[in-house]
C-alpha cells in the first residue's frame, strides 16, 4: 500500500487492548474449572434452586388428614409453639425417589424427630398403601392432593424436605432424595444445633 | 473385527496427527521445502484413516452389533435402517469422531484447494489443523471411546430417543459441524498469520472463502435445528434462547463480523489486527459451545456427559488453544502495521459499525448465557437469563444494525458521503413506512411486529436498490443495465442476496410475533372455527408405525365450506424406552403455517391445540437465502483469484 | 475398560438421571405415571442429550386451564412467558408440560380473574419461588452487570476504535481520496463497473 505509516504509538497501553481477549478467556477458564470441580464434588449444582422461604414461616394453610391412616392433618397453626426443630417432607407413592429416601426419613422417627408430612398430588388409598408398604414414619400428615399448598411453600417436584427451627422458621430446604452424605452432614448436624 | 479396525484407523489418525503437528511446522521455520509440503499429504491420509473409523462405527450401528457399547446405549435393532445409520452420530461418542472427520475434511480440503497458497503458509496453517484434530482424537481415545466392546452381548439395545429419530436431526449436526470445523481453518489461517507477523490483502483472500462457507453451513445448520424444534416440540416455538441455542449463535454471529471484516482486509488491507482476532474469536466460541454441551456446566441433568473428566479433558484443550492463540496475539499483533486508512464514513466505516453492533450483540448473549452459572458459582445466587431478556438486550442492538445494513453495501470505500445514499435509498424508506403503516392498520397495535416488517421491507428494498444503483438503473438505459447487472461480479449479488435473506428471516418472525393459538376439546364429528377456518374433527384412530403405536387425528381444514386442507396430528408411543412424542400437523404456505397438535383424550373429546403462525416458513426460507447467497459470493472467480498462477500453469499445459 | 466398568458407569449415569431428572419429578397425579418432567432441551442439545432423558409425555394441557375473556387470556400468556418452568430448562410455563407449569398456568389465570394485575401475579409466584422463576431477571445489584451489557459492550467497543484510530492519528489519516493505485486494485477485485 502507499501509505503503510509506522507509527509510533505508546505501546504499553496499546498491548494493554490486545491482552483483552486473553483475559477473558483465561477469567471464563478458571471458572469453568472451579465448576467442574463443583460439579465433582457436589458443591455447584446447576439445578439447585434455593428455596425462597429460607428464614421466613411457612405460609398460611390447612390441609386435611389422610383419613385411613389415622395421623393427625396438618396446618400452619401446627408451626406456633414447637417443642424443637420439626423436618416436613413432600413425598407421593408414584414418586421412586421417595421410597430410596424412606428408610432415612423412618430412621428420622426412631431417632425421635418430629416428622411431618404431605402427601402431593396422590390417591388416598395408593398414599396409604405406601405407607402400609414402606413404614410410616410421619407424626402428622398433611394430604395436599391439588398440590396448591405445596406451590405455596415453592415446592417444585417430589420429595423435598425442610427443616424449621422451633420458632417455626424455615432454615433449610433440599429437593430431591436425602442421601445417607445429606444425613450425616446437613440434616443431623443442624437438627443437633436447632435442638440445642 | 470391523470395531476394533475402526478402533485401529483412529490411533492411525491420531499418529498421522502428530506428524501434521510438528513436521511442517519445523519445516516453515526451517525453511524445507520438503518438510513443509509434508503438510497436505498427511492432511488427506488422516482424513481418510479417520474416514475408515467412521465407517466401520457405521458399519456396527447398521448391523447392530450388540458387542460394542455404544450400539447398545444408543441403537435397537427395531430402528428403521436409516435412523440407525443416523444414530451413529445422535451420541456423544459417534459425533465426536463426525466432528474430527469434519475437520480432517476441511484440512484435506485446505490441501487440495491450497495449491496455491504459499508453502509456509500451507504447511502452518496444516500444522494448526493437525494440533487441532490431535487433541480432538485424543479426547475420544482417551474419554469418549466408540469402539469399545461389551461381553456377553445385551440381546438388544437400549433404543434410541425416538425425538431424535428424525431427519432433520439427522442432517442438523453434520451441518452444525461443518461450520463449527469450518471456523477451524480460518482459526488456522490466522495463527499461521500470527506466527508469521503478516497480514495482507492476500491472506484476506484466502481466509474469505473459509469464513464464507463455514458462515453458509452455520447458518444452515442453526436453521434446521430451529425447524426441528418448531415441528418437533409441538409448542409452536421457532428461538428458545435456551443455552445450547445461544452457544450455537456465538460462532455464527462472531463468524458473521468476520465474514464482512475479511472484505475490509481483501479489500483495503485495513482491520488486520481486528480480522486476526474474529477468526480466533469464532473458533474459540465453536470451541466454547462444545465444552458447554458436553462437560455438564450447563445443566447436569441433561449433558451428555456426565463424567466430569470429559468436561475437564475439552477444559484443558480449550485452554490450550484458545489461551494459547490469545497469548499468541497479544505477543504478535503489535508486529502488524496498521493500513489502509478510511474516513468514519466509507464501505469501511460501515463494515466497523457492522462489527461493533455484532460484536456487542455476541457480548450479550455470551455474558446473558454464563451469567447465572458464573453468579451461582460466586455467590449461590440462581436467577435465570431467558428469552424476555435476550430480546430486550439484543433488539436496540439488532434495529441500528439492519438500518446501517441497507447503506453499508452502497457507501464508497475509503470515504463516501451519506446523503447521496441516502437519497437513492429513499424509496426503500418509504416502503418500509408503509410496511409499519399496514401493519397497524390491518393488525391491531402490534408496534414491535410493525417495525419488524418496517425492517424487513428496508432490507429487501436496500439489496434491490444496491443491485440497481450498482448496474446504473436510472443513470443509463434499462438495457444497459440489465447487461451491466448480469455482468456484476457474484459476491456483490451474493451480499444483496444475504442481505435479502435476513430481510426474509425478519419477515418470518415479525409475521410470528402475530401468531395466535386456540385449544379446545372436541368431539369426533365436531368441529371449531380458528383463523377464519372452520377445522373439523372426523375421528382420532390407532395407527401402528414400525417401532411406535400412534394416535392419529384426521382434522378436515374448510373454508367457506370447502375443503382446504386435511390434517393428521398424532401422538407416538415408543415402547422401547417407553417415550412418547408428539407429532404436530402442519400446512404450510406461502402466507403462514396452520400448525395442529393432538392432546389428551377424555370423556370422548379430543383436545386439539390449533396454531396460526402468519408467515412462518419465511424464518427458515430466509435462512437458506442467506446461505445461498454466500455460496453465490463463493462461486465469484475473483474470490479465488489467488488462482492465477495455477491457472497460468494450467494453460500453459493445456497449450503445450 | 471391562464390562463391569462400562455397567458401573452407565448405573452411576443412571442413578444421577434418576437423583435429577425423576428424582425430583413434578409429576401428576397419575399413579403409574413416574413421568420426567418436559426438559426440553434446545433442538441442538437434544442432538446429545436428550438421549439420556426421556422427553415429555407430550400432552398439550387441559382447556378449563384458558379464559374466556381474550384479553385476559392475553395477558395471561404474557405473565406466563415471563416465568420460568422450574423442572425445565429455559422454558416458559406457557411452553411446558410439566405438571408444575400447569399449576403454575392455572394459578396465573385464576388470579388474572380475579383481576390481579401482572405485577401482583409475578409478584406471587417470585415469593413463592424466588428469582430463578423469573426469566427476565430482576434490576438488583448481582444482575447489575448483566444488563448493563449491551452498553458496557458498545462503550467498549466504541472506546478500542476510538484509541485504534487515535493510534493510527499521529501518522495523519492520509489522503482520503483512493489513490490511482488503491482504485484499479479494487477495480480489479471487483471487477466493479463504478470502482
């Protein structure tokens, strides 16, 4: 060309420009990384929705009881005045994560917490045969069969569990099955310190 | 035996691989001749040793040989023959090594085409593309091995989703493929123009036809895959800006700039630095869309691979090459002298707004589509980036660019004046008014729909006004410049014929935004009215298909009591892999599709969901003019006038 | 990679799906029905990944489920493209049929009936459900980059021409007429009858 000029600028600052594209990609790198690594172990789940209930009571309802199994319903009115830390948990008998789930939730009872149900979008007698079937391991046992309650408390599938302080605070919140990790490092360590 | 050739010609391909790697390589900086012509060669014996690999996976899928993994997860011996065969790439494993197929294919291409390329520009840019293909094979040697064997035997497989037994699926990948790989040969170009310190008008020439054809297979690709989703998914819906859709469009949007800032290089030798980075930036964004589809960022449920060392093995090999070609530019880019100057308005100055709009545009979808995994991973927060806000972020963008779109082709280079332009565009301006004016005026106030077709109109009117004031209608006789149009060199008709496309494709979704639905339940024998149609319901029968039973409604169309059209929407059930899917009727014509899907049936009535999506067909049609018009830029003689020497050559055979 | 390994992994793969896709399944209430949620997954993702998730029981949603009145059902759909289907990926409640998003749908139109306006539908569903179920995410101070995007970009942009070109200034920009032999260079590669 005729006029290929050479000229002489500041270079510091115009190679500054030029490391951009490097930086970028090296910043998006690194966290790629540390979300693989999350992924790995577990502490970055692209799917984890946080409950938005998290510090707040649960909202206002009444559900009735599941008649055949001759536990007390379940309502809002229950959470004023609790003894100790209450676990509510969501379940349904066509849900197959729920009966992988069952015998933490029945060692739950045994070890002598207060565990509440509800039953989401079910049929009574397949509820009841569940229970009949696997154990019950439920103190009370809310049957939420237009699953508008559960919408209320932001439940998005089943089983979910929550876990409220004897305020009647919600304070923790899983979807999905409890796994024997969840147990022994979330449920049973902060149900110890809400009693304490 | 054929699983375990398959097997063989890959680590073939991986050996040949490493040769392509280094010895041209050495042999440039060395200055061998010998060396460096080493490059093709090794180009074409990789391309046909992973050629034999892919066949002999094929060969297992078609005859369904339950030993090998892979036929076994992902293919029945229930398919139709030829979801079979397509299934072979419907999986991580199978698309992988289409993947590294295609990229040996565009390197034995770069050597079969390259024949004039300097040599130590021929053998860096093989070089790139066998360090490429390398870490590729090696990934699917070392994490996603296809031919490894099962024993005993499963008697059969484990089916194939049956929404991918499909055939727009089974075209959508390999076209996917092209253009991704194809960003592979110009990512190549430019780090070979990166080692080597120069960029010039000639490099430029080469690297257009590349950007131009991966652009066209991208564009291509992207469509049918939007098509699939909208007759597929049964919703009606063509765009989700769902994550994967947006890693699609990164390249094709990065590649789109590089396409128009290839013509400034071409052309004026100016933008160099700027080129050399869009060519590493479609690349790395190809690169960036397979790492997210396949390493389990995105979604663990649903990527494809859940074993996280796969994720970390493409981590590893992005870092290398994208970081590596980065590095690399920011070390040498200086070394280019800037050039070609240019008044902020000329062709020039179009083609860098062009540019800034569509880099910005890649800004927000790029940073719209990592947000919420970046903001989980830094603070636990998951808020969710979907469809509202990528339309609002991107269409403030989107509106100045199709405006400059109709002036850019029309401006001089180096320094023009607007306003004589304007002044020939003035027609399309007004026609554009009166596409908005119509709009509302015929249906309702439906502002955003109305500045789409006001859009569409200045875009179709621009490309015809640009051919016109290019072959002089109006300066001289019709005849003469009807002579002088068909004389136009093909990439001008080639960019007003894209640039029509994307006029076309904006007609397509401005008519979509003035979509409407119904959905009613009704009895056999009745009927409903919809869309100015009467739609009657003659019965839902059984249907029996060759691996699925189906639902199958047969919907009579009428208007004013004639039959217009008959519809048959039907639900399928796969019982291997018990799945159903949904398959929606569709008429289309040139005015829009009347789109029918079957729902549940109850209480002996049968919901029927009823769509009218005015001109619809246009979104996809326009695609396929865009990539018409690059294949038309690409055929222009003039673009491979880095030709003559052979042609020289060639007469001087021809003669002797 | 014996077979045991292969066996291990695709179970591990399996259990994983079951943890995520049906273990946390918004069903409905049919019993028999341990339906995975509709995750579509984008037509170029399903070329991969919809292998390992069975796609929905593609039904179409139920009519009591639309107003009567047009314009609410309007709006309605307006309320529901903006919210995001938990179970699913990127996808509206107006665009899934998963049986949350059909809740979901019913409880917009019903409060829509009532005659709540959209700010209190959205506002209903956000309580319950925090910011991942809106898609259009919120103005706060975490999303602050994200919208502010478009114009840091253009900014930027603007700002790197600017300084390319402020780089190239001491040099002068040259007559910026084409020389003679810039215009028969073009003219060659255009072959263009006016360059």
């Amino acid at each position: 060309m005729s006029e290929v000029m050479t000229p002489a600028p500041k270079p510091s600052r115009r190679k500054l420009l030029l490391f951009a594209p490097l930086g970028v990609a090296a910043a998006a790198g690194v966290g790629f990384w540390a979300m693989l690594r999350g992924l790995q172990d577990g502490s970055f789940n692209p799917r984890g929705v946080p409950s938005a209930l998290l510090g707040k009571p649960p909202p206002e309802f009444t559900l009735p009881a599941l008649e055949s199994s001759g536990l007390p319903a379940l309502s809002s009115a229950d959470f004023r005045g609790l003894p100790g830390p209450v676990v509510v948990n969501f379940w349904a008998s066509w849900c197959a994560p729920c009966i992988i789930e069952h015998p933490h939730l029945m060692a739950l009872q045994r070890q002598g917490v207060a565990l509440w149900g509800v039953n989401y979008k079910d049929r009574p007698r397949e509820a009841q045969a569940f229970l009949t079937r696997h154990g019950n391991p439920f103190a009370r046992l809310g049957v939420d069969e237009p699953g508008r309650v559960s919408i209320d408390w932001g439940v998005y599938g089943v089983p979910e569990t929550y876990i409220l302080d004897r305020g009647g605070i919600i304070r923790w919140r899983f979807a999905g099955p409890l796994t024997p990790e969840l147990m022994s490092q979330d449920v049973l360590p902060l149900l110890a310190r809400l009693r304490a | 035996m054929i699983p375990e050739l398959g097997h063989f010609a890959l680590i073939l391909a991986a050996m040949l691989a490493i040769t392509q790697s280094f010895l041209p390589l050495w042999g440039a900086q060395r200055g061998d001749v010998r060396l460096m012509a080493s490059g093709a060669p090794l180009a074409v014996a990789g391309f046909i040793a992973i050629g034999i690999s892919f066949a002999a996976l094929i060969w297992a899928y078609a005859t369904n040989d339950t030993t090998v993994v892979n036929v076994v997860a992902n293919s029945h011996s229930a398919k139709p023959m030829l979801f079979k065969i397509t299934g072979t790439w419907g999986n991580h494993e199978g698309s992988m090594i289409l993947w590294v197929l295609v990229l040996a294919g565009c390197s034995a291409a770069v050597a079969g085409f390259g024949g004039s390329l300097p040599s130590a520009l021929q053998a860096r840019v093989q070089a790139v593309m066998g360090m490429i293909s390398l870490g590729f094979l090696a990934f699917i040697l070392f994490t996603s091995n296809p031919f490894e064997r099962i024993w005993p035997p499963p008697p059969d497989g484990q089916g194939l989703n049956p929404l991918l037994q499909d055939i727009g699926l089974a075209i959508h990948p390999p076209l996917l493929y092209l253009g991704y790989v194809g960003y592979a040969v110009t990512f190549a170009f430019a780090v070979a123009a990166l080692i080597e310190g120069r960029v010039d008008a000639a490099w430029g020439r080469w690297v257009r036809p590349w950007s131009l054809a991966a652009w066209s297979f991208l564009t291509m690709g992207i469509s049918i895959g939007s098509w699939w989703a909208y007759y597929e998914l049964g919703w009606g819906g063509y765009w989700f800006w769902d994550p994967v859709e947006n890693a699609s469009l990164l390249p094709w949007l990065a590649g789109t700039a590089l396409l128009h800032s290839a013509i400034v290089v071409e052309k004026r030798e100016a933008l160099k630095v700027w080129t050399v980075l869009l060519a590493l930036l479609a690349f790395a964004l190809s690169l960036l869309g397979t790492f997210l589809v396949r390493s389990g960022v995105l979604n663990s449920v649903h990527s494809f691979a859940s074993d996280p060392a796969r994720g970390i093995f493409i981590l590893c090999l992005l870092g290398i090459y994208v970081a590596g070609a980065f590095a690399l530019f920011a070390w040498r880019a200086p070394a280019m002298a800037p050039a070609g100057f240019f008044a902020p308005i000329s062709r020039e100055g179009g083609i860098v707004l062009n540019n800034l709009l569509l880099c910005s545009i890649t800004a927000v979808v790029f940073v719209g589509t990592l947000y919420p995994l970046f903001l989980d991973l830094l603070t636990g927060q998951m808020i969710s980036v979907g469809p509202p806000f990528f339309n609002a972020a991107t269409a403030p963008l989107a509106l100045p660019l199709v405006m400059a779109m109709a002036v850019g082709p029309m401006l001089a280079w180096k320094r023009a004046a607007l306003w004589p332009v304007l002044q020939r565009l003035w027609w399309a301006a007004c026609v554009a008014l009166l596409a908005f004016i119509l709009t509302l005026a015929l249906a309702g106030w439906h502002v955003l729909s109305a500045l789409g077709f006001a859009c569409a109109f200045w875009l179709l009117a621009g490309a015809v006004a640009d051919i016109a004031d290019r072959a002089g209608v109006g300066r001289t006789s019709l005849r003469n410049a009807w002579n002088r149009a068909r004389n136009l060199p093909r990439a001008a008709w080639g960019a007003a014929i894209s640039h029509a496309g994307v006029g076309v494709t904006i007609l397509g979704i401005s008519g979509m935004g003035l979509a409407t639905e119904k959905l009613v339940a009704v009895p056999p024998g009745g009927s409903t009215t919809f869309a100015g149609y009467e739609w009657r319901l003659e019965g839902v029968r059984d249907f029996v298909g060759p691996n699925f039973t189906a639902r199958k409604a047969t919907i009579t169309v009428l208007r004013d009591g004639r039959v217009v059209h008959v519809m048959e929407p039907s639900k399928r059930y796969f019982p291997i892999g018990r799945t159903n899917t949904t398959e929606a009727a569709i008429r289309t014509s040139p005015a829009g599709d009347l789109y029918a899907v079957l729902g549940e049936e109850r209480d002996g009535e049968a919901v029927l969901r009823l769509h009218n999506n005015p001109l619809a067909p246009w979104i996809w049609l326009g695609a396929g003019i865009m990539a018409l018009g690059a294949a038309f830029s690409l055929s222009d003689r003039r673009i491979r006038i880095a030709a003559p020497a052979r042609r020289r050559k060639d007469e001087a055979e021809a003669a002797a | 990679m014996s077979f045991f390994d292969a066996l291990r992994r695709r179970a591990r793969a399996w259990l994983r799906r079951a943890a995520g896709a049906l273990g946390h399944a918004s069903g409905g209430a049919a019993p028999a029905a341990m339906r995975p949620d509709s995750r579509w997954a984008g037509p170029l993702l399903l070329a991969f990944a919809l292998l390992c998730v069975s796609p929905a029981f593609a039904q179409i949603g139920d009519t009591t489920y639309r107003l009567r009145d047009p314009v609410q059902e309007q709006r309605a759909r307006e309320i529901g493209k903006e919210l995001r289907c938990l179970v699913c990926q990127n996808q509206s409640i107006e665009d899934s049929d998963a049986s949350l998003a059909r809740d979901l749908r019913r409880i917009v139109r019903e409060q829509v009936e009532r005659g709540a306006s959209n700010e209190q539908v959205m506002a209903f569903v956000h309580e319950r459900y925090g910011d991942f179920v809106l898609l259009r995410p919120p103005f706060k101070w975490s999303t602050l980059l994200l919208w502010a995007t478009p114009a840091l970009a253009l900014l930027g942009g603007l700002f790197a021409i600017w300084r390319a070109r402020r780089v190239a200034a001491p040099a002068g920009i040259g007559p910026l007429e084409l020389t003679e032999a810039e215009r028969q260079r073009l003219a060659a590669l255009q072959g263009d009858p006016k360059a």
